[in-house]
C-alpha cells in the first residue's frame, strides 16, 4: 500500500462532510460534518508530515485542533440561543430576515 | 509495479504490511461511518458514527508515528467536543429527528453532484502532485520522541502562533459564556405569586390545592387518579405530564369485583 492513500482517505473524508454541511437541515449534524472535514484536514496534514519527514505538520494539525475546539464551543452555544428563540434546531427554521 | 493497483496516482513510498492490512480493514469502515452520518436520521446516531471516525482517525495517527495527536484526538475529540455535542443534543431534545423533506426545492442532487465535482478535484490534485522523493519517515524526527520533538517546535518556531491560539481559546470561552448567558425577563413564581393565582382564578375548585393522586382507588401510585364520591376518576390528581403522555393507569382496573370480596 502506498502512503498516498491516507491522502485519498482524506479527499473522501473531506467530500462527505462537505455533502453533509450540504443536505442536512439539523444544525448539530451540520456541525458534526464541518469537524469531519476539519479531521480529514488533519489527517492529510499527518500523512505530509510523514512524508516530509518533519513535525510541522503535525504541529499544524495540533492548531487545526484548537481552532475546531473554539469552534465548537461558540457554534454550539449558537445554536443554543437560536433554539432559545425559535424552539427548533433546524437551520431552515431561522429565517427571519427572508422575505 | 503491482502495488501501483490500488491508488491513482501519486507514489511516495510504501507502507509496512501489518499497516496495510490495518488501513484496508479500518477505512472503508471509516467512509461507511462518515456516510452513516448523513443519512441517519437522529442527530444521536450521527454523534455515535461521528465518534467511530474520530477513533478510527486517531488510530491512523498513531500509525503514523504521530503519537501525541492519537492521544490528543481521543481526548480532545472524542472525549471533549463530542460529550460537548451530546450535552446540546439532550438539551435541544434527543429525539429532534429532522424530516427530510427538501425546503429547497431540487437541492439535493446539484448538492451531490457538486460534492462529488469537488472530491474528484482534490483528489486530480494530489493525484498529480509530485514529491520531492519518496516518503522520509518520521524515525529521525521523533528520535528524541513524540512530545519532545512537538514541543522543541512549539516553543521554539512556532511560540508565536501558540500564544495567539490562547488568546483565541479565552476569546471562544468568554464568547461561549455571552451567549450562553439569558437575561431573566421576570422574576421566577415563587410559592406566595402561585397561592395568590390560584386565588384570584375564576372558580376556587382548587383553591386548597389538587387532589392527591390514587385516593379511594385501592392503589396508590402517582399514575392513578382518584376517585370522586361518584367513583368516577378525577383527571386533575395525576401530574399534567403524565396526562399529556398518556401514562395513566385507569383506576377501575384495581376496582373490587362485588361486595362480598370487600367482605373476606
């Protein structure tokens, strides 16, 4: 097997989780496939710090890492606010400003 | 040139055996999961297939002699920002499956054709990307170790970027908090505002408060009703929760069958 593949791996992992972001209407699920595609990143970050023979890559991966933790906790405390107000976590009920 | 078979493109070098053989059992597992994900129904069930992955991701790190992020991606990962997600999901309602009806008409299939155009991109791409040689390996690098290595660059090259991801870190905790914080419209009901409600209603039939559940019924559970001295059940004894769900176990079923059973 080539090491290649881990970055194939990746694409795929990458190409789902924007689908995901795409199709679903829940906010939470939405959620979950942008820090599926944040892992995919991570993931081709590892496989050229291998490559490369060096660690920056995976110090790269790490703040990869952090940002997606601050990411969720704002996104999510978000969501929580808007459910708050409009009792539902789905992204097409939040349409306010249509119209 | 028989292993070139199995990918399209770019040759960087190969992998052991054993890892071949876990990385051929553990991603298509990986994929089937991440598709899981998005056709699930309830948002719990793509938490869990989400959770799979990420497991599956730190076991590729390890793998591939990135010991610290395998550990990191568990603990971070799985153990942090998924729990995180699940405290929303029991909070916005576990069973908040969403319908799949389309809101956007006809969005789906140029959504999948355009997930699709872009994983055939990057996937060209790094198919015809060149390396400079093949694959160095990471045996001279993590020479001292893992965390060793990782840290030299942390604090050394990179201390710039680390000091401005606290900044960010405090930055989303102090925003978290923000927005999580609800400003108290009206002071809560406290036992004298409810006493004086009850009071000021139009009938005072239940002025001295509700009958209790199970009285006169032979049973006294809080899902049994009363019985009124006519021996019908008195709906307003059982909790207006078990009411609305429909628990409530009728009152004649423990009835006595005649007289003379009261009598032995």
């Amino acid at each position: 097997m080539d090491i290649s593949n881990y970055l194939y791996l990746s694409v795929i992992l990458f190409t789902i989780g924007a689908l995901g972001v795409l199709i679903r209407r829940n906010a939470i699920v939405i959620f979950m496939c942008i820090e599926l595609m944040l892992n995919a990143s991570n993931l081709a970050l590892v496989t050229f710090s291998r490559i490369n023979g060096n660690l920056d890559g995976q110090v790269a991966s790490f703040f990869t890492m952090v940002v997606a933790a601050c990411e969720v906790v704002v996104g999510l405390a978000i969501i929580v606010t808007i459910y708050r107000s409009r009792r539902s976590a789905s992204v097409d009920d939040a349409s306010l400003l249509k119209n | 040139m028989l292993h070139t078979a199995f990918h399209l493109g770019l040759t960087v070098g190969r992998t052991a055996t054993p890892e071949a053989v876990q990385f051929w059992i553990l991603a298509p597992l990986a994929v089937i999961a991440a598709l899981g994900i998005l056709v699930v129904k309830k948002a719990v069930h793509s938490a869990l297939l989400m959770a799979w992955v990420m497991v599956t991701l730190a076991i590729f790190y390890i793998a591939q002699d990135a010991l610290f992020l395998g550990i990191v991606q568990i603990v971070v990962y799985t153990g942090a920002v998924m729990m995180l997600f699940l405290f929303i999901l029991m909070l916005v309602g576990v069973d908040s499956s969403e319908s799949f009806v389309e809101n956007l008409k006809g969005q789906r299939v140029p959504a999948i054709i355009a997930a699709l155009g872009l994983g055939g991109l990057i996937a060209s791409l790094v198919g015809r990307a060149t390396v400079a040689g093949p694959a160095v390996g990471l045996t001279a690098a993590n020479a001292d170790g893992n965390v060793q290595g990782l840290a030299k660059l942390l604090f050394t090259q990179y201390v710039w970027a680390f000091e401005v991801v606290s900044a960010l870190l405090i930055t989303a905790a102090l925003g978290a908090m923000v927005l999580a914080h609800s400003q108290k419209v009206r002071s809560p009901f406290a036992q004298r505002d409810l006493s004086i409600a009850r009071f000021r209603k139009s009938s005072l039939g239940d002025a001295a408060g509700l009958p209790a559940s199970g009285v006169y019924a032979r049973h006294n559970a809080v899902d049994v009703p009363a019985l009124l001295p006519d021996g019908s059940p008195a709906p307003t004894s059982v909790s207006q929760t078990l009411r609305a769900r429909g628990d409530i176990i009728s009152s004649s079923s423990f009835a006595l069958e005649s007289i003379e059973e009261q009598e032995d």
